[in-house]
C-alpha cells in the first residue's frame, strides 16, 4: 500500500479537487499545466461507463496520458458497474485512490471486499454514495476504506445542482467517523463550499465553478476564500450567541 500518496492526499485537506469532466480534453497537458499553476494539489478523474450512469467518459488511457504529464495525486471516481473488472488496469494505468460507487456492489459486505481488494493493489480505496441512496447501505464498510465520497448530485453529470442533503450525511459522518477522509461532489461553488467545510468535509470536488472560469487561478483562488470564510462567519456567531466551542 502507497502510504505516502495517501498521506499526501489527505495532507491536501481541505483542499479543492478540480474534476476533469468538462475541461478542453484537445489540451490536457495544458489544462493540467494551469491547474498546477493555480495550486491544485490533487486531481480528480470522472470514469463512467454508459451502463452504471447515462454518460460516457473516458478509461485507462486518459489516466495513463495524465499520469505522464503530473506527478500530482489522481483521484479516481469510477461510476462503473463493475469495479473490481477495471480497478488493477486503474492502478497500472496511474490512478492512486479508486473511488466505487455503493450502489454498483451487492450488500456492504461486498462493498468491504471490493474495497479490501482495492486495496490490495497498492493504492487507496473509497466508496461513494448517490444522494437517493440510503446511509444504512454502507453498513460497516466504512472501516474498510480511506474516503467516502458523499455525492451531493445524483453521479452521471457535471453542471448539476447542489442537493442539500449532502450536509446532514457530512455532519453524521463526521461525528462518527472523526478521522474519515470525507469528500463531497457536485455542485460545489461559491455559494456551497462553505456549507460543505462547515459540515466537516475535507475534499471538495469542483467542475463547473473552475471550467466555467476563464482564470482557474481566481476561480480557485475565491474557492478557497468561501470555504474559510464561512468557518470564520460560523465561529463568530457561535462566539455571538454565547456557545461554548
Ligand atoms: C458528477 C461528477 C462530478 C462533476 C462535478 O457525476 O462526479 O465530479 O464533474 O461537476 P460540477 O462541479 O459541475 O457539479
Ligand atoms: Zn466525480
């Protein structure tokens, strides 16, 4: 098991991941180029196979093409219907966290085993989990991976807007599992990121507020402002209203 990339992907928290969904793939050593530039720590990559989502990205030789550019951590979210059949080409390929979905396993228990095999191929495992998707699915899958990824849109789409849901399974998660690696994607912006850190998360995923930008350094830049803004506004009310912290 890669520690040290993991540790360098939980060192990044908080940290803004952008997801190569919607950048210019006719210039990717470019777009990661300016990603670099603009303090991007970790990336991360939207596999999706036409058959667990509607929409058809890319596979192993888009990672591999990355890997050769960047030294930089690759977080990879499979919305795949059958993990386990791509994850070894995943690893060979470059990627360092492979994120499955919940609801592509059976039960928990397979979830645990998915993620223990995951695991086994030297990289760091994690399992997401669609807003419609009950929490009791995830059972005690949680000891047995790096990341959860709470998805905070249904996964198939960039674009999509923010479902609030995502904040109450964050704060649960947090309290319960306090030294969880958690992570948020989808609809992530100026308006929510703040929403997003506050409820505890560490990692948060952004498409459409960097792409959407002609300066992704700004774009990221605010980004990271609205996050510790908020924890700056959430601390002095608590101070206001006499809370203790
Ligand atoms: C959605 C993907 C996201 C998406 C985020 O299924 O997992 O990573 O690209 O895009 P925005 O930030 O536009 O919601
Ligand atoms: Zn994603």
């Amino acid at each position: 098991m890669n520690r040290a990339v993991l540790d360098s992907i939980r060192n990044a928290a908080p940290g803004i991941l952008p997801s190569l969904l919607q950048c210019d793939f006719g210039n990717l050593q470019t777009e990661v180029e300016r990603l670099v530039a603009a303090g991007t720590e970790v990336l991360h990559l939207d596999v999706m196979d036409g058959h667990f989502v509607p929409n058809l990205t890319y596979g192993m030789p888009i990672v591999e093409g990355l890997r050769r550019h960047t030294d930089l951590p690759l977080d990879v979210h499979l919305m795949i219907s059958d993990p386990l059949a791509y994850a070894q080409p995943m690893v060979d390929a470059g990627a360092d966290l492979l994120t499955f979905h919940i609801e592509a396993v059976d039960s928990a228990e397979h979830a645990a085993r998915v993620a223990h095999s995951i695991r086994e191929m030297g990289v760091g495992a994690g399992v997401a989990i669609n807003p419609e998707t009950s929490m009791d699915t995830l059972g005690d899958c949680l000891d047995e991976v790096d990341m959860v990824l709470v998805m905070s849109v249904q996964a198939g789409f960039g674009g999509q807007s923010f479902n609030p849901i995502a904040l109450d399974r964050i704060r649960q998660l947090r309290q319960r599992y306090p030294e969880l690696l958690i992570e948020i994607d989808g609809g992530i912006n100026l308006e929510t990121i703040g929403r997003a850190r506050q409820a505890g998360c560490d990692l948060f995923v952004v498409g459409s507020a960097i792409f959407g930008q002609d300066d992704y350094s700004a774009a990221i830049a605010s980004l990271g402002r609205a996050m510790v803004d908020e924890m700056i506004s959430d601390s002095v009310a608590t101070d206001e209203s006499g809370d203790s912290r």
